[in-house]
C-alpha cells in the first residue's frame, strides 16, 4: 500500500506531507492544506486498484533521495497518463493523470469517522 502522512504544519491551511511505497525506496514530498479532498476514481485502472486519490500542482512534489532509480512508467490506451510504480514493490505512490497531465495524483490512506466521534479523529491530525 503507499501511503501519506503529515511531516509538518506550515500554518493552519497548509504543511508538507511525504509518502511513498510499501518498500520505502520511493520517497517523495508535497505541499499541500493540512487536510485535502481526495477522489476515489472509478477508471478500470483505479477501480482494479482502490486508488485514492488528491491532486497537486508539480511544482508542490518533490522526489527524495535516489527514489527516481526505482521508478518505472507504464502508459496505456493515449499514452498521456503515466502510471509510475515502484520496480521492487510494485505499488504505485503517485501518477500523472490524462485529466490533468499538468498535475501529480498522490495515492493517500484515508482517515475515517463515524459522525459521532469526530474529536478523536481530529486529535490524530495533530
């Protein structure tokens, strides 16, 4: 599974998060708000997947460390999404999606609450 977790709040609205895949050799960076609107989307691609998904501008990602050594791009149907994925794991962290080529889909683990509880779930956000 890849993953995204808060680094560190910039201000209220806006922090760096960083991620990456289930081995760890992809690394990568964002900014973005603290909490963002992510899409599930319902592509054959995602759906086979369970993507989740949030969007940022390319200038706001950053890889880290040797991270682009383990990457590798698979393209299909246009060729203009390019689907990147770990070459040890295979987990994809992020892609480019055909929606919005200019922009960086980042694969997040999303956090629940039931509607009732929601003080605990904005502790963990702290």
């Amino acid at each position: 599974w890849s993953y995204c977790e808060s680094l560190s709040s910039m201000d209220q609205d806006s922090g760096l998060h960083k991620g990456g895949c289930r081995c760890r050799k992809v690394r990568w960076r964002v900014r973005a708000p603290r909490s963002v609107e992510a899409w599930k989307c319902n592509c054959s691609d995602c759906s086979m997947r369970g993507n989740v998904h949030f969007t940022v501008a390319p200038e706001n990602f950053e890889l880290l460390g040797n991270s682009e050594e383990f990457l590798t791009t698979h393209t299909f149907g246009t060729g203009t999404a390019k689907h990147v994925f770990c070459k040890v794991c295979g987990i994809t962290s992020f892609y480019v999606p055909r929606g919005t080529p200019n922009g960086m889909l980042l694969l997040s683990d999303i956090k629940h609450n039931d509607g009732h509880n929601w003080e605990s779930s904005l502790d963990q956000l702290s």
